[in-house]
C-alpha cells in the first residue's frame, strides 16, 4: 500500500513539475510581452511629449501671431486717425489763412 500511494505521489509530482514547467514559461512569456509593451509605451510617450512640446510651441506662435495682427491694426487705425486730424488742421489753418488774406 505505501509502494502505490508513493507511486501515486511520484506520478502528482512529475505532473506538479511539468504544470510549474509550463506556467514558467508562460510568465517568462508574459513577462516579455509586458518589457516589449514597456518599451513601446515609453516610445509613444516619448513622442507624445515632442508632439505636445512643438504643438504648445505653434499654439503660442499661434497667439503671438493673433496679438501681432491685433496690435498692427490698432496700428493702421491710428495712422488713419492721425492723417485724419492732420487733414483737419491743414483745413482749419488754410480756412484761417483765407481770412486773412
């Protein structure tokens, strides 16, 4: 009886052995597939971060471009204004040069 229960027990370890053979090599397996996706995760968010750094560098061109055309209008009104009032006080200074001839 004891010979069958130790045979039963080598014949439980062999398969033991063979399963935690199997399930080792799946998590070696495993474990490449996540230092694979490790790798390519930090690949992706090495390039997110390049895209995101030159996409805040073209929105802030994008702004300083808007405050540009902003300030070159208020610019252009200006030297309209100017020429205007210029306009009026040779007007003004040719009415009173009319007087006094």
């Amino acid at each position: 009886q004891l010979k069958k229960a130790n045979t039963t027990l080598a014949q439980e370890l062999k398969e033991c052995k063979a399963i935690l053979a199997e399930t080792s090599k799946s998590l070696g397996e495993s474990i490449n597939v996540r230092d694979s996706s490790l790798v390519a995760l930090q690949n992706n968010q090495t390039e997110f971060e390049k895209y995101k750094a030159f996409n805040d560098r073209t929105i802030d061109y994008d702004k300083l471009e808007h405050k540009l055309n902003e300030t070159l209008g208020k610019l252009a009104q200006k030297d309209i204004e100017i020429k205007e009032g210029l306009k009026t006080k040779a007007y003004e200074i040719s009415v009173v040069k009319e007087k006094h001839d």
